[in-house]
C-alpha cells in the first residue's frame, strides 16, 4: 500500500517527504483552506513541485459543466495534477468527460461500495473511500474498504482505492491488510506511526550504555 499525505501545508509535507514514504498528496477545499489566505493554484503548483506522485485537487462546482472548466485549468498546473470530484451524478458525468481528455480523477466523498462502482465505471482513477467520517456515525468504515477492494479484485478493475478520512494508526493498518491501494495519512497520524515508546527507551538506554565505557 502506498501512502499519501492529506494536507495542503507544504512544511508538513515536505518534512514527510524527506523520510521518503511519500508518493503523493491529497488536498480537499478545507484544508486548502485551514492554510489561511493561501491563492489555491499557488499553493497547488508548489506542492506539484515539491511531489512528483499524484497531488489531488478538487474542484468547488457542483455541475458537470463548471468541474470540467475547473478541472482542466488545474490540470493545466502540472502534469501529476488528479482532480478530486465529489461523488454525484454531476461528479460522473465530469470524470466521465475527463477520463476521455486524458485527466485523472479522484472520486472523494465515497460511502458505499455503489458508489465506488459507479466512479470506476465512469472512469475514474482513483476513488476515496472516507473511513473515520463512517466510524463516526456509528458505522465500520473499513468494511466499506474491504467491500471495494472485494468488488474491484472480482471484475478487474484498475481503478485505484484511496482509503481516506483517516484518523489513526490502526486504520492504516487495517486500510493495508482490508486491500485499500493507498492512504491517505494526515500529518499527525504520520507522526504517531513512527513513533513508539519502546522505541525511544531502547535508543536512551544503548546512549546510556554507551556513554558508560
Ligand atoms: C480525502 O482525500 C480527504 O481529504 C480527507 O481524507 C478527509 O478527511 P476528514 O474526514 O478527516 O476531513
């Protein structure tokens, strides 16, 4: 499983980057916008030039006709720009239109299986199954990943699954063993994984053996 990072602050990513996991990004309309007063095409062609794996970037109109527009200028940005549509009617006839311009598409806002067929279907690349936002109403969100994952192994389907809305260590893992393609990790869950107590006391304690000689 490759693992993206989900957030649109060029420190966070750049410093993820260095350790050498990264394979891509994902932004979405609120963290573009927890960056403040941040112009979105600048933002997107820095990280664009800071990442060379996919950077997702999503569109803000609700109709076919406006996300194709807005698609096609942030695709013009780079060429590792994917365009991230919501899942709707709308969505699916934009990426369906994409996909036949040779744009690739991230279907976020994904909630069931269905639905993940149906972008698939339309054409698109990837599509983002969001685990901590079914958890949170009362659901298990990485059924849905492992249903997917099920569905598109059984019909050959290329499309990738992005498993998203994580929100802690244990949901990458279970996102790698329930089949999810990729995870998207904010920095905060990165920074948890890499860290474990023992860890840190074996490090003190060899410092400590070490500086006894
Ligand atoms: C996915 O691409 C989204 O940006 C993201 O994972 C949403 O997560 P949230 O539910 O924590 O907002």
């Amino acid at each position: 499983m490759k693992l993206f990072i989900d957030t649109a602050n060029v420190k966070e990513i750049s410093e993820v980057k260095e350790w050498g996991v990264l394979s891509g990004v994902t932004t979405n309309p609120s963290l573009i916008a927890r960056e403040g007063g941040v112009e979105f095409e600048d933002v997107i062609k820095q990280i664009t030039d800071l990442v060379p794996g996919p950077i997702s970037a999503e569109v803000i109109s609700t109709e076919a006709e406006g996300m194709v527009e807005e698609a096609r200028k942030l695709a013009s940005i780079s060429d590792n720009v994917v365009i991230k549509i919501p899942m709707t009617p709308e969505g699916l006839k934009a990426v369906n239109i994409l996909s036949s311009e040779g744009i690739k598409t991230n279907v976020t806002l994904v909630f069931s299986a269905n639905q993940a067929l149906l972008a698939a279907r339309a054409g698109a690349t990837y599509v983002s199954p969001f685990i901590g936002r079914l958890d949170d109403i009362g659901h298990t969100g990485m059924e849905l990943v492992r249903d997917i994952a099920q569905v598109f192994k059984i019909h050959n389907i290329e499309t990738e699954i992005i498993a998203a809305s994580i929100r802690h260590p244990l949901h990458v893992l279970e996102a790698a063993k329930a089949g999810a393609d990729i995870a998207t990790i904010p920095y905060a869950v990165f920074k948890k994984m890499v860290q474990h107590p023992k860890t840190d006391e074996g490090i003190e304690k060899f410092l400590a053996d070490w500086n006894k000689r």
